[in-house]
C-alpha cells in the first residue's frame, strides 16, 4: 500500500477568505497536465461553502478503451476510507452503543496484541491513530497484494506480530488495526462492516454510487481500472499498464482502504464533513461532538524536511487525529488524507477556515501529477502566489524514481558467484511465519518455485541470485519481488527463510522483512 500512503498534508489557523470558484482555465490545465504525465483519468470533486462547484472526470476509465471519467465513475480510494471507518465508529458512539476509550477487549473479549499489557490498554481510539507500537505497515501482506483470509482469522493473528517500539510511544503508520476496527463494528452492531458502512453511512449520507463491496463495483460498467508503470527497473518505472482489476487487495482489509467512490460522491461526503456531520438539505450523519473528535490531533507525526524547490510545502507541525492528517501549509490549518491502492491513488484535503474542501481520485499511480494539483489549489484557496507546484512535483518523483534505479543497480551490479550451498531439492518444504502462514517451496522442472500460501496468486520462480539468496519472479508482475535466504543449520539443513523487497522503493506494505519462516515439520 501504500505510495498509497503519501505524506501527510494540510489543516488551517488563520481565517483567510476563500475564492469563489476554482481556478480560471482550470479544466483545460488539468487535462495538460493528465496528457503530459500520461495518466489515464482523474476526476475532482470542488466544495465551496456548502455549494459544489466542480464535480467532473478527465481522460478514460481504461487504457485502450474510449469510455470516459464522468462524475459518476466509481474509483478506489485507498487509504481515505480510514475516515468513513472512523465516521462508522463515531455513528456507534452518538448511538450509545460505544465510547472512542473504551477498551477494545471489552466488546472483543478474544481480541490479542503480542504484549498481554497492550491487549488489555488498547482502545477503540488506539486502533484509529497508529501508535500500537506495530511497526510500519506491519502485517500488511496479510491483504496485500490479495488474501483468501477471513477478517476475524486476520485479527486473530495479530497476536503474533511482534511490536517493533512500546506502546503508544510514537507514530506509524498501519492498516491492520483498522481491520480490527471493522471487526470490532461488526461484533457490536451485529452487521458486517460491509453493510455497516452501506446502511448507515454511505446511503444516508447521499453517496448513491458508492459500493463497499468488490463484486457490486465489478458489476458496474461506470467503474474506473487500475494502472501502474510496470516493465522498468523498478515500480513506477516503464509503461502504463492496466492491472487485472480482481487482483486487488484482500477484503479482510476494507476497513483500511476499500471503498469505491464516484466524484458526485465525493463532493458529498466534502460537505458533511464542513458541515461536522450535518446533511445537506437537513439531518445529521452524526454529531458535531464527534465530528471535532475526529478532527482533534492526537499522535504527533515526524516532519521531514522537503528539499527545495518543495520547501514551502514542508508543514510545521503534523499530527495525526481519528483518521485524518491535521497539519499546516504555510501557517493555514489543514485536514486531509491520502491513499493509495493497487493502481489506483486519491487525496481528500479541507480548508475548514476557508470553508473549502476538494478530493482528487486517479486511475493511476501518478503521485506527482496528484500532488502538484492539490497544492495548486490550496493554493488557490489561500490566495497565494502560483508556484507551478504540478512541474516540481514531477521533477522530484522523477529524482525520486531516478535514484531507486541508481541504488538497484549498484546493488545488483556485482553478485558473487557462489552457491547456491545445497542440491536444490534440498531447499524444498512448507516454511510457516506466526503471523503470515505458510510459503511452499518446490523443486520443479525449472528450479525452485514459491507459494505464498494466504495469498492466492502470489507465486513464481525463485531465481539465484548469490550464496543461498534467491529472488522473487512472480507470475503477477505487479506484486514487488523479494530477496529470499535460506539459512542453514549445523548439519546442512535449512532452519530458517528471511526476505526483503529488491525494490528500494518498495511501498511499505509489502513489509517482506518482518517475515521470519522455520520449516513445518511433518506430524
């Protein structure tokens, strides 16, 4: 997940009056810029002082088709459905049913962490503002790159995940805590959180095309495909390629980042939230009490310093609150989130001082071209000079890329050419991770193949690289490879497997490191 995970941006302390409409020449700027980076479709949802004044798509739904982005083509959010996770809880909490520091063993008596002090201090509001003590994306390939798990079995392994600092200690980010959360919704409405989120936050809140559930997005011809640049040195290196749109991320983890929505609903949900859970045309979604709980700052985030020419975007101070980003642009407060998933990225910013909220959603992976949009309309927003944010961007992912390449190669420049130690039928077995499972590695007619056994799918060769490491070739392109080694005992046999991505610009979902497989021995 990840890229899908971009740096935090924006909250704002200084009432500045907001601009009326969107840029001049906006739309046609768009579509430059979505040609110019070769995106296939984006679409933006505008929301000025409880009016929408933008909601429309650019571009096509899927490279070699001519079915266009309109305001009704459902994309993949990612991360940004943290808060419609969070808006769940919060409808629980104005029903009485919960409170955001309850503990959660108390309404999931079964629920473990891998620290038994933990498991009994963990909070609902825990589960929502990463400071578990989990490491970075810690367990994500549980769903990521696709899971045939269940999300109580998921959460159920969690206990075995080893915590990386102390709890509540420091920020990280993670996933796997918003499955519990999604579960924890379902042990207390008695509703999956599927039909949870349809029933009593999507449909009341008047997001009509928005779907929690993959089968009714695939049912739906207006639906935008993933793409990614594959086929170069690394991720987002190469062409623009449509991924198999079914391969998606595993639905144990839709709690963290699976919905699907169209622009119009996203303009909608950017009214709610302005409004601190009112509806437009009367109602409540939930309680202003819940929603400045939402949006209050709770974990301190680490600030890192852009380089210039990017400098001016580098917040003051950044926190992280029940599922947004509360931070600052050049002393404006701002609150937003970021996500990114399998080919798919959006940003969701508010300018609750200015009264202004926007939401980019794109069919791709091109953080730079969504990056450069989104400060060129805060922007706009503050009445602040242009800084051709969109051309900054672009130069600084394409350092970015340049210099993943450069550290590749220079790794994979000279191996030595040595083992591997073993007949490679000797490398064969089933070898279990406490929290992941099982990988099978076979000995087959062309050398050594691997099966990540909780991930359908997620299989190929294993090529050698040097002394007993070996590397991924997946059979699905688009799941990052991983170095594999084998380490062997006294006698010869191997006792444990290690991994760790190629890609030193892997997302961090694909946290192979913090697998530690021993081999099944045969009952």
């Amino acid at each position: 997940m990840k890229l899908r995970f971009l740096p935090a941006a924006l909250l704002v302390l200084i009432a500045t009056p907001a601009a009326a409409d969107p840029p001049k020449g906006f739309v046609e700027r768009v579509e430059s810029l979505r040609k110019q980076t070769g995106a296939p479709g984006v679409a933006i949802a505008i929301v000025e002082k409880g009016k929408t004044t933008m909601v429309r798509g650019w571009g096509v739904r899927k490279l070699g088709a001519s079915a266009p982005i309109g305001p009704h083509t459902l994309f993949q959010t990612g991360s940004t459905g943290k808060a419609f996770t969070a808006t769940a809880l919060a409808i629980l909490v104005d029903q009485g049913k919960i409170a955001w520091d309850d503990r959660v063993i108390d309404h999931m008596p079964w629920f473990r962490m891998y620290d038994p002090y933990v498991t009994r201090e963990m909070t609902i509001r825990d589960l929502l503002v990463h400071r578990s003590g989990l490491g970075l994306g810690a367990g994500d390939l549980l769903f990521v790159p696709r899971s045939d798990l269940s999300r109580r079995e998921s959460v159920r392994r969690l206990a075995f995940i080893k915590p990386a600092t102390s709890f509540r200690a420091s920020y990280a980010y993670d996933n796997i805590l918003y499955m519990v959360a999604g579960q924890l919704i379902e042990e207390v409405s008695g509703k999956s959180w599927e039909r949870f989120m349809v029933e009593n936050v999507l449909r009341p809140g008047g997001m009509t095309d928005a779907t929690a559930e993959s089968e009714v997005r695939f049912s739906r011809a207006d639906r935008s495909y993933p793409h990614a640049r594959l086929g170069g040195a690394l991720r987002g290196d190469g062409d623009q390629q449509v991924l198999d749109e079914r391969a998606e991320l595993g639905r144990n983890a839709a709690p963290a980042g699976g919905l699907a929505l169209s622009a119009t609903d996203l303009a909608r949900w950017l009214q709610i939230q302005l409004r601190h859970g009112k509806l437009p045309g009367g109602g409540q979604l939930f309680s202003e009490a819940s929603a400045l709980e939402m949006w209050k700052p709770v974990v301190p985030m680490p600030i890192a310093q852009l380089p210039e020419p990017l400098a001016l975007a580098t917040p003051k101070f950044n926190s992280y609150a029940l599922a947004w980003n509360v931070s600052d642009y050049r002393g404006a407060r701002m609150i937003s989130h970021a996500g990114g998933v399998f080919g798919s990225i959006t940003m969701v910013v508010l300018l609750p001082d200015q009264d202004v909220g926007f939401a980019i959603v794109m069919n791709s992976e091109e953080s730079g071209f969504m990056r450069g949009l989104m400060y060129e309309l805060i922007d706009h927003y503050l009445d602040l000079p242009n800084h051709d944010w969109p051309t900054r961007w672009a130069a600084f992912m394409e350092q970015r890329i340049a210099g993943g390449k450069a550290a590749l190669a220079q790794r994979q420049a000279s191996p030595a050419k040595v083992g591997p130690s073993l007949a490679l039928d000797r490398y064969s077995g089933t070898y279990r991770d406490p929290w992941y499972g099982d990988i099978a590695v076979r000995n087959a007619v062309n050398g050594l193949t691997i099966d990540f056994r909780s991930t359908p799918r997620m299989a190929g060769r294993l090529e050698h690289w040097q002394y007993d490491t070996f590397v991924t070739r997946f059979d699905d392109t688009s799941i990052e490879p991983a170095y594999v080694t084998f380490a062997l005992d006294a006698d010869g046999k191997v006792s444990r497997v290690t991994m760790k991505a190629v890609s030193p610009l892997a997302d961090f979902s694909y946290d192979y490191h913090d697998l530690d497989f021993a081999p099944v021995t045969a009952k």
